[in-house]
C-alpha cells in the first residue's frame, strides 16, 4: 500500500478510534452518554439496584424506575450515572412529519379503551414527547384520536407506534361526506348524525365526542379545502357538488330533521310539504346554481320550468329522455281499421308547483308514466273508436284542439300545466291507404281529363279567331279598296265639275278681255287718230271707222261663242239631267286618267242580298282556286 494513503488513513482512523476509547471509557467507568443534536435516546434498564424491581401486570414501559424500557428519553446532550453496565441506550432520529401529511399514533401501553370505544382520548402529553405524562395522565392504549401535525417530533418508539398518511383535500365543485367510527349511538329513527359545532371540521375528535357527536353518517358536509383528518376516526368520500341547471329547479327531499308542519293545505293530500330543514319535501326548491348536498341524508329532483317536449314517438326522444320509454300510439278506428299516430304533448310546471309535483309523484319519471302516458293514450284511443279512419284524418286540426283542451284539465289537476298537444305522422293500414291513393289518382287524372278537354275548346276557339283574323286582313284591304274607288270617282266627279266651271270661267275671262282689248283698240285709234288727225283727216276717219267696226265683231264673236258654250251645257243638263250629266264628265275625266273602277271578278249572293263576308269567303276562294288552276284556262266568274 502506499505510504501516503497509509498517513492519510492514519490521521483521519487515529482521532476516531481516540474518540470511541474515549467514550467507551466514559461510558463504562464514568456513566457518561453524549446524545447527538439530531437523535433522541431511548433507555432500557437491565436491572434495579434497589426499589421496586418488576412492572405492574400488563405494562410494558416503566415509568418509576422499574427495569425494562423507560418511558423518559433522553434529549440531545450529556448525562451522567447511565453506566453501560446498567443501561442500554440507543439513538433514534427524530419523527418527522413532512408538509401535507399528518401524524397517526397508536400507543402501544396505557390504560384499556372503554367498552364500545375504538380510539383513545387525548392526555396532556406535548404532542406524544411525554411519554410519561401520558401514561402518568390516564393515556389510553390503542389508536389515538390526536393527530401530529407537520413538524419534527422526541417520540418514544418503545410507546408511540407513528404512521405517516396524507391530509385530506377536497377539490373546488366537490363535497366530502363525513363518517365517524367515534361518538354516541345514533337515535332511532335517524340515519345520520346531527350537526354539532365545535370540533373543527371534524378535525378534533375528542371535541366532536365531548359536545355530543353521533356515530356513523354525518348531516354535516365538509366543503373544499385541505384537511387533517384522522381516518381511524372519520372517513371522508368525495362527491360533486349539485349542481341545479339554468331552466330547472331541485326540489329538495329530506330524510333528517324533525318533522315540520305541513305546508301544503288541507286540500293537497299526497304527502307533506316542509319548510327547509325539516323532514320531508322543502317547499323552497334551489333555484339554479351549484349547492353542498348530503346525498345519502337528501335527495333533490330536478324538475324543468320550461316549456317540456314529451314525444309519443319510436324514433324520436328528447335530450331530457323522460320519453324514451314511450312509443307511437296505436289505435282503432269505429271502422275497424288499426293505425298509429305520433303525439307530442307540450307541458309546463311552475316554481311554485314544482315541490307538489315531487310530493304528489317522487320524480318527474312518474309523472310521465303514471299520468301522461295514461292519459293521453286513452284519450286518442278513445277519441278514434267515434271515428271512422277518413274522418279522422279529415278532422285532425279539430281533435288536436279537442285534446289540448281535454288533456290541459287534466293536468291542471296534478299541478301541470298543458301548453299544447299536437298530432304528428298518422299512418292508416297500408291497404286503406291504396285505396285513398287510388281514388285520389283517378280524381287527379279526372281533373287533369276535364283541364284537357277544356285546353282543346280553347284551341279551337284560338284557331277559329286566328282564321277570321286571318280573314279580316282580306276584308280591310278589300274595304279600303271600295273606300278608295269612292274617293277617286268623287275626285272624278269635282274635277269635271272643276273643269266645267274652269270652262265657264275662262269664257268669261275671254270676253271680259275681248272687251279690255276692244277698249283699249278704240282708245289706242282714237288717240292715234286725233295725233294724225291733222295729217290725214279722211284716212283717220276712214281707219277709225274700220277699226271701231272690227273690235264690235270679234266682241260679238267671243260673246257669242260664249253663249254658245253655255247653252250647250244648259241644253245637255236639261237633257241628261244633272247627276246624269256630272256622271258623264265624271266618267270622261275617267276615261282620261285611265282608272279601273270595275272589277274583274264579281261575286254575289243567290239571294241577292250584299254580304261583304260572303263576298270576301268567295273571293279567298277564287284565289285558292287562281293557285290550283291550269295554265291556259280562263278564269272563273262565281255570282
């Protein structure tokens, strides 16, 4: 081995082995023990020099001296007299409690527990350091009711058996339900303990047994928190806290408390109706919210104060499943005929009435089973045996407003109130329902035949008009031809009177400037022959004379031929007559303008009455005729 490990070995064993002579020589010769900061001693004596030497009957630990293991420890430090010879001490560390975990203490001496107890009280015994002030103090042996708290504790392990466990926590939304293995007996009759104050949330027990507290289940509930609760001495099971959703109440049913007055009146008879923290159905319910129910000591039915859908369907339920126990109504019809029919009944309780119904029926679930599904069941079976199958699908609106009335007085009795009652699928025998269908087809078809027929009578009456429409296009051209015939021959007839009067007129115009004429000759001589007068007086008088005889002649002659005109227009009017004469003029000016006044095809009827549309029939017929006709064959003329 190395020398430098040997010296290192050396210095560090030396001092160490010095020390345990040293108290080993202290301890045989002196009596001297050093107890360490960190342990406790627990002594055992191996004999008594003197005195009293044997336990009493049943001990275990002495606690005047006597031999065997002593109930006083020795703390850290130096004593003396503890000669090894005598004594045996040994070193135990401390009991430690750590944060959140709770101390358990079974002594394992002291007085018997009394009949019927399960744990022991509590002594003064500075949290179980004392050992012999516990059982100096009347500590009894067995479990304990006290409990060490988080902390380092100088426990006896010859006495005080300690187990470590968990605190007890409650989470928010959650309620512990207590019950105790310590206390008084319940009373007859009761299945919980009564609340008693004064024991810290079941965290003293040896308060809750001195004030009076009962064994077994506990009305008291513990909310959320952290706890140090002794679980030899109560037990603590977590349940949610109740909570009352929005549109319901909890009706709270009791079973502790005293019995309280019924509420109810004398005319409610189906159970009695309590004020709150009595035995039996609380006339407040809890309105929505969340509350720290006992539910083995209460029962809280929810009962909705909206408007509920209850459905008499197989396929279909509500969320709140209080219908999913029902089914479509079958019923028969006066004709024999069994169908089924969907229902759904619209139903509303109260605040006020919702603690009656509880009382009157336990839950809403009885409610349904027991009265509605009865009732509204019969009703339509009933209601179908006065009715044939057509009838009743014909008067549906009328006997779903009979069974809203007649099912709304009903429930009015059971404290419900009936919104409506409303009648969904009816499903008749599948052979009536061939029959309905067929008639109803040929009803349709019977419909739609006369919808035909009297489409054609419009068509026809359509082709009809379009004809004569057709038609009336021939006999407008044919009376705007007449029309203008008329108007030429008329023009014809005022231009020869025009032209007559023109001649008239132009004769006069003739005469008249024959005359002008003549006048201005017989001036223009005169002065030409009184300028000449004096050159020739006999050839002016000779030519006067010549012209003034010349101009009476040619006036004479245009008077004349005038006269002659007029005469032979006067005599040809006395002899033709005026319309005869005018026609005439009428007929020239005609000839003139070479105008076609007569058609080249005339037709008539046989009985020689004018007809226009017989005429124009007869005309469209001749052009029909005109198309087919061959070439070179002359045209037909119909009269």
């Amino acid at each position: 081995m190395d020398a430098n490990v040997i010296k290192v070995l050396l210095f560090i064993g030396i001092p160490i082995i010095i020390a345990i002579c040293y108290r080993v020589v202290l301890r045989i010769f002196f009596g001297v023990v050093i107890v360490p900061e960190d342990r406790i001693g627990l002594v055992t004596k191996k004999f008594v020099l003197m005195g009293k030497q044997e336990l009493p009957e049943g001990r275990i630990i002495a606690v005047d001296g006597e031999a065997g293991f002593q109930a006083q420890t020795l703390a850290p430090g130096v004593y003396f007299g503890k000669w090894a010879w005598q004594y045996t001490v040994i070193f135990e560390p401390f009991t430690v409690i750590p944060t959140g975990k709770v101390g358990l203490v079974m002594a394992k001496d002291g007085t018997e527990l009394p009949l019927g107890a399960i744990l022991a009280r509590k002594v003064a015994c500075d949290a179980f350091q004392d050992a012999e002030a516990f059982l100096k103090n009347g500590g009894q042996k067995g479990r304990q009711t006290t409990m060490m708290t988080p902390g380092s504790y100088r426990v006896n392990t010859f006495l005080f058996n300690v187990e470590i466990t968990d605190m007890v926590n409650i989470p928010d939304n959650a309620v512990g339900i207590v019950t105790t293995m310590e206390g008084q007996a319940l009373e007859n009759g009761s299945i919980a303990g009564k609340i008693v104050a004064g024991h810290n949330n079941f965290q003293d027990a040896d308060s809750f047994v001195l004030n009076g507290g009962y064994k077994g289940l506990q009305e008291q509930v513990v909310l959320a928190g952290s706890y140090f609760f002794n679980p030899w001495f109560a037990k603590v099971e977590m349940v949610k806290m109740t909570e009352i959703p929005i549109g319901h109440v909890g009706v709270v049913i009791s079973y502790v408390g005293s019995d309280g007055e019924d509420l109810s009146g004398i005319e409610f008879k189906h159970g009695n109706i309590v004020a709150k923290g009595h035995k039996g159905v609380w006339a407040e319910p809890f309105g929505p919210g969340k509350y720290p129910v006992n539910p083995y000591i209460m029962k809280v039915e929810y009962v909705p104060t909206t408007n509920l859908v209850l459905n008499w369907a197989s396929a279909r339920s509500e969320a709140h499943q209080l219908d999913k126990n029902l089914s479509t109504i079958t019923v028969r019809s006066r004709d024999g005929f069994t169908f089924n029919l969907d229902v759904a009944q619209i139903i509303h309780i109260p605040t006020t009435e919702a603690p009656k119904v509880i009382a009157r029926f336990g839950n809403m679930s009885n409610l349904v089973t027991q009265v509605l599904e009865p009732t509204i069941g019969n009703y339509f079976r009933n209601s179908a045996q006065d009715a044939e199958v057509i009838d009743f699908l014909k008067s549906r609106k009328e006997r779903q407003e009979s069974a809203k009335m007649h099912i709304g007085r009903v429930l009015e009795e059971y404290n419900v109130h009936g919104v409506d009652t409303l009648i969904g699928d009816i499903v008749p025998p599948d052979s009536l329902m061939k029959t309905l269908i067929d008639r109803k087809i040929a009803e349709e078809q019977k419909v739609t035949y006369d919808t035909q027929m009297r489409a054609q009578e419009t068509r026809q009456a359509l082709e009809k008009e379009t004809a004569i429409a057709e038609i009336q296009k021939e006999i407008v051209k044919a009376d705007q031809g007449v029309l203008i015939a008329e108007r030429i021959a008329d023009a014809s007839v005022k231009k020869a009177t025009g032209d007559a009067n023109s001649v008239r007129l132009q004769a006069n115009a003739d005469a008249d400037r024959m005359k002008l004429l003549a006048s201005g000759e017989a001036e223009k001589v005169r002065l030409l022959a009184k300028a000449e007068a004096e050159r020739t007086e006999l050839i002016a008088r000779a030519d006067a004379e010549k012209i003034s005889v010349t101009g009476r002649a040619e006036a004479e002659k245009i008077l004349a031929i005038g006269q002659s005109h007029a005469e032979s227009y006067k005599l040809a009017v006395e002899a033709m007559g005026g319309d005869n004469f005018t026609q005439l003029k009428v007929m020239e000016a005609i000839a003139e303008q070479k105008v076609k006044i007569m058609p080249d095809v005339l037709i008539s009827g046989g009985d020689g009455n004018a007809n226009p549309v017989n005429g124009l029939l007869g005309l469209k017929l001749l052009e029909e005729l005109g198309n087919k006709k061959q070439p070179g064959k002359p045209e037909a003329t119909a009269e």
